[in-house]
C-alpha cells in the first residue's frame, strides 16, 4: 500500500537508495581522515563567522590528510543572488581557504561525489523521501497556510509548544486510502517527516568542542520535501553529508538546537552517525555589553571589510586563529615567519562561550603580522592594496619604488623592529612625507619653532651640510652630530644636559630634530640615520635649502 503512495508522490522518481549508496561509495582515506564541508546559501556575502568557521574546517581536514569540500545550499530561491557562487568561491580565496571538491565556478564542478548544487540533486533527495514514505517513515500534507495558522492559534491559546506534532499533526493521521484520493484530485501537498519521537525522553550526544549534550527527542513532523519540491535544510543536511561521506559537521551553534531531529532523520534514514562540531558564534563588544556580530551593524562582519581596509589577510588569519585556540598567540611568538599551516589546531581548545571579536586587539595583532614581512612583501601588498584604493599613493609608491622599498626596510630587522603599520592605508603616512610631491606642499614650521631659533636652525643646517658624508658609518655620523651640537651650544649628551640645563641650549636630541624636521616635517620618524642615507645628498640638499 505505501508503495502505491510512494510511487503517486514521487512517479517520476525510479532510482533508489542503494543506488545512490553504491555511486557514492564510502571514500578511502587514512584513518582519522576528516572530511568536512563548507556549505552556504549563496546570498553574496561572506559573514566573519562563516570565515571563522571555514579557515578552522580547511585546516583541520588538511591536517588530518582528509577532504574540504564546499557544498552550495541554494534550496531556498529567495535568499540567492546572482554570482553567488563566485563570491563565495573568491572570497575565501583571498583568505587562502581552498576546497578539495566542489564547484570551481558557475558552470564547473570537481569530485566524485557531486553534483555539489543542491538545487542539482532534487532527484536524490526525492529517492529518499520516497523511500521513507514506502516505510511509513514520511506522508504526504495538504494543509494549507490558513489551516496552519489556526493549529497556531490554537496552540497559543492554550499556552503550549508551536509546531506540527502529535494530536495537532492532522494529515499524520489520515488513511492512504485518502491521501491516494487527494493527490489523484490534485490536490498540493509537501511531504513531513512521521517522527517516532517522545519529547519526554532524552537523546544525548557528544559535540565535539561543547562534550555531552542532552535534548528532549524530536516529535515534530518537519517538512522534508517543499512544495517546489526541493528539500527543507534538515533533510538536506542528512542525504548530503551521508552521501558526500562528511566525517566531521563543522557549522555554527545556532545549529545545535536542530541536532535532536538531525539524530533522528540520520536513524530514519539508517546513516551512519557524522561528529557534529558545533562552533561558537562571533561576538563583540558593544558599550562594555556582549553581543552577537551583526551583519547590518557592523562593517566588519563582512569577510570583504578587511581587503577594502588594508588588513592583510595574514593578519586577519593570525587573528582568527588567535580566537580559535589560545595558545596560537604563544606559537606565533616562538614562529613569527612560519606558515600558520605548520600551527596544529585542536577542536578541543575552542573555546564555547561565543568567540569575542575585536578590530582594536585586531591591529594590534596586525602590527605583529606585517613587522613580520619583508620590505619587498610589505611594498608588494601595500601597492596592490593602493592601486585599487589609494592611486595617488601607487603611482608615488611605482615611481620611486627602490627608494620606497628602502624606507620600507628601515628598522624591519635585528631587535628593534618597526611596529606603525596595521593596515595598507597607514601607508600613506607612513610614506608621504618623504615624497618631494608631498613634502614640499607643505609648510611644517610649527614642527620646530619650539626647538630653537630660526637663525641658529639655519646654521646648523648649514653646518651639518659641511659636515655630513654619506659614506660614513653610525657612529662617525653620530659623533658629527655630537660636534655640530657642541659647536651651536647643545649639549653632546643628553646626561650632561640635563645636569646643567642653563649651560646649553639644549642636547644632541634637539640638534637631530631639527635636522629631522627639516628633512621631514616631522618629529616623529624611523631612524634618521637611515632616513638620510635613503633621502641622498642632492634630496637633503633640496630640502634644507627650502629653510
Ligand atoms: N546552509 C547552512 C547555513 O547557511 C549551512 C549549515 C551547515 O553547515 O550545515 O547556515
């Protein structure tokens, strides 16, 4: 009799379950190989918990010698946008997260397992619902909008759990007979789920960062196939990761509460039990109260935040994995030029209490990553960064680009290395001043008026010309400051100044300033020393010829 059924809800439909078993054979891989997935809906934005979640899910099934494969959820036409697969694919890219199997692109997909679309695979999960109704295991529904929302109705009224269920499930408990009569009257229908559960009984199972979790079993009959005849994400969800062979279903916590029905549907269906990892949700600070990431409030939820503000991806994935596990932070110290590849992350060490985002601790972290890069990485990154949104900056950074790179090398090794650049667009700062184009735009007498007087500020400028070689070392340099100084009345040292204020004018510290402010407009600068062997003698010139 359910065959009958079975065969009127689904007459196109002749390939079974064991079909499907035998195409997509269990995968033969190394033991503890994880196999896990990336599955969005294509809405055209990549939110920083799904970046969160996917760069931990890549990582741990490469380390583990498994299988990341990316599986687009696009069963719910009114969230979709056009390009919505290529959005996801390149802009996970950008963040070195690449898949194993899956689609390439609009048009392609690699694997054995696919087709990776689930609007591709309506046939596939229409075997198994008809296999379930040939079961018992699933029926037919024909209410309609309006007499669901009296079941609603009446279920507020009398104050209890809203849902389709035992004595308010009213098509559960219509005959075959009458459900044959109805379709063969045309009548519409979805298809539920006939669930066997008793909410007063527990279902327990261990997520693999948050341990045992317990539930009442699920009693809903949920939608499995829509009225378009797709499946609802709970179905779905089941058929693909028991098909695709997911070891290992790596996804957000607002998840957790749909685990109760997803045990039950992958025991209906006789699947094999995946390890659910249910991870935290990306939290932030707002006025000293937690709260959730948000998408409309927030520009940084957006994975393409950090590109348009210069943060590089190294930084944003030092940080991400800063908040995965705790003891990253340690292992960048100790490896501050290795691949955070070569870092082995723990599921354990996730921590449950929702992951705190912070764009402050975020530059800080930003600051590390680039003092880690070299001139050449630093030049590379920060121009691609400024041709798209910074061109003034590029074409100076193209122009002179040896002598950027140079003032880009300044104090980037031994022990006291530069720390001033978070994101791409510090560069400009960063750079400007020391660009003829910029530097003599400006007037920059406020910068040193207070050191000394003007006369004096001319004859020493005058006098380190005579005096300065570009070929001498730091110290023959610095000993001519020294010299410079005692001969205007500043004190060689600052010690000896200090003891007897009234005696000079000042120190050798005040002398560099104004040479350095002269040179630059500035008081605050990367060492002067090497400032002045990059600028050159005909630059130096030009400049303290302008005082
Ligand atoms: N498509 C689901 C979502 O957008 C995926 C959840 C999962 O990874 O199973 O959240």
């Amino acid at each position: 009799m359910s065959k009958e059924l079975a065969n009127l809800v689904f007459p196109n439909i002749d390939k079974t379950p064991e079909y499907y078993e035998e195409l997509y054979p269990k995968r033969n891989l190394s033991d503890g190989a994880v196999v896990t997935r990336f599955a969005p809906s294509p809405t055209g934005f990549i939110h920083i918990g799904s970046l969160f979640t996917a760069n931990f899910a890549s990582r741990f099934a490469r380390q583990t010698n498994g299988v990341y494969y990316l599986r687009i959820e696009d069963t719910d036409g009114k969230r979709e946008v056009e390009d919505g697969i290529n959005v996801i694919i390149n802009g996970l890219k950008v963040f070195d997260v690449k898949f194993d199997e899956g689609p390439v692109d609009e048009n392609n997909q690699v694997g054995n397992y696919g087709p990776y679309i689930q609007s591709q695979r309506k046939e596939i999960y229409q075997a198994f619902a008809k296999s379930l109704i040939e079961k018992g295991l699933a029926y037919p529904c024909f209410c309609t909008e309006e007499e669901l929302d009296k079941i609603r109705e009446r279920q507020e009224k009398l104050k209890i759990r809203p849902g389709y269920y035992g004595e308010f499930a009213a098509c559960r408990k219509m005959s075959e007979a009458q459900m044959i009569e109805r379709i063969n009257n045309g009548e519409k229908f979805i298809v539920r789920l006939k669930s066997p559960g008793n909410p007063n009984k527990k279902v327990r199972y261990t997520d693999l960062i948050r341990g045992v979790i317990e539930f009442p079993e699920n009693d809903q009959d949920i939608v499995i196939i829509k009225s378009d005849g797709l499946p609802t994400y709970h179905f779905a969800h089941a058929v693909d990761d028991h098909l695709m062979r997911t070891t290992h279903v790596i996804r957000g916590e607002e998840w957790i509460s749909s685990v109760p029905l997803h045990l039950q549907l992958f025991e209906m269906l006789g699947f094999e039990l995946p390890t659910y990892v249910h991870m935290p949700t990306i939290m932030k600070d707002d006025n000293g109260s937690k709260r959730k990431i948000s998408k409309r409030k927030d520009p940084e939820a957006a994975a393409s935040y950090y590109k348009e503000n210069g943060i590089p991806k190294e930084a944003v994935l030092d940080y991400l994995l800063n908040i995965l596990n705790s003891n990253y932070e340690l292992w960048r110290k100790e490896n501050p030029k290795a691949s955070s590849f070569d870092f082995v992350i723990s599921p354990e060490k996730i921590s449950v209490s929702g992951a705190m985002f912070d764009l402050v601790k975020l530059a800080d972290v930003s600051k590390n990553t680039i003092a880690n890069f070299t001139a050449e990485e630093v030049y590379t990154q920060g121009l691609e960064w400024a041709e798209e949104f910074d061109k003034e900056l590029a074409e100076l950074m193209k122009k002179y680009e040896a002598f950027t790179k140079g003032i880009l090398n300044i104090e980037r090794t031994g022990t006291k290395v530069r720390k001033d650049i978070a994101k791409w667009s510090d560069l400009r700062d960063n750079l400007e001043y020391l660009y003829d184009e910029v530097f003599f735009e400006k007037e920059h007498e406020d910068e040193w008026q207070n050191v000394t007087d003007k006369e004096t500020i001319k004859a020493i400028l005058e006098e380190y010309l005579k005096v300065y070689d570009e070929n001498d070392d730091k110290d023959t340099w610095f000993n001519k400051m020294k010299d410079v100084s005692e001969k205007f009345g500043f004190a060689r040292e600052v010690k000896e100044y200090k003891k007897n204020p009234e005696s000079f004018k000042g120190h050798v510290g005040d002398v560099s300033t104004v040479i350095r402010v002269a040179l630059t407009g500035r008081r605050n600068t990367p060492d002067l020393y090497e400032i002045l062997k990059q600028l050159g003698r005909e630059r130096i010139v030009k400049r303290f010829e302008r005082i």
